[in-house]
C-alpha cells in the first residue's frame, strides 16, 4: 500500500507526562510500540455499535461497522474511519516488513495493516485492544 504520513492536529507531549497519565500496559504497547498477547484484549469479541478511538488521546479510529473477525487475536478493521486519522509507516522490525500504523494526532501506536482483510477494502488492520477505547452509538 501507499506509505504515507499526514499531519493532523498534533498532540505532543513528552514521554514522561504520558507515562504518568497512562497505566504501564498502556504505556508500554502505545508509546513503546508493544503488542498485547493475542486473544487476550477486551475488544478482540466485542460488538456493540459506535466508534473505535485512541486509548492515548481519543481520535476516532474505526467505527464498529468495519469491524470483522480476523481469526488473528486482535481486533480487525477493513478501514479507517476518515482520511488522516491514521498514519503509516514502514516497519522493518522482527525480520518481517510491515506497515505500522499509529494515531495521526499524537502518534502512539495501534497495529498494523495487512493485505489480506476482507472485501471491500481488502486490508485488515490489526489493532491492540490496549491501543483503544470506545464510545457507544446511543
Ligand atoms: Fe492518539
């Protein structure tokens, strides 16, 4: 996929503010670029309606209508739910090359993206429960 990097309306802080204002699991997987175990996140069988946000600082992510089951472990999106809200970068990490993904805002980190999700898209971003929170559909 196209690799590329948006500027959002940042939110920047040092590392030791968001270490006091996230717990060490938090801290570890978003600024740390982490991964939860698989199976174990609190949003890999969850699916109530409304939209997906960043645990670190709460841009909206995904909504709960691209949501699917990967059969991976961790929550899986066919899209992002905007233009921007996401940013790509290249990981080269653990031998394997992948596409990472964080929160355009304050670039903690989410996942990644694969090519092998679901029509229409056919991507799957795999998304650490951790990473996020969510905000009901009333
Ligand atoms: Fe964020």
């Amino acid at each position: 996929m196209k690799v590329k990097k948006i500027m959002a309306d940042k939110i920047q802080k040092p590392e030791s503010e968001w270490q006091t204002c996230l717990t060490p699991e938090e801290y570890r997987i978003l600024r740390e670029k982490g991964t939860e175990a698989a199976f174990t996140g609190e949003y890999y069988h969850y699916k109530e309606n409304g939209t997906y946000v960043c645990a670190a600082c709460g841009n909206e992510l995904f909504s709960s209508k691209t949501k699917y089951e990967s059969g991976s472990g961790w929550p899986s999106f066919y899209e992002a739910i905007a233009e921007g809200k996401i940013n790509y970068i290249e990981d080269n990490s653990l031998g394997m090359k992948r596409i990472e993904i964080l929160c355009a805002k304050c670039d903690s980190h989410l996942g990644h993206v694969f090519n092998d999700g679901p029509k229409p898209t056919g991507k799957r971003y795999c998304v650490n429960s951790v990473s996020l929170d969510f905000n009901k559909k009333e």
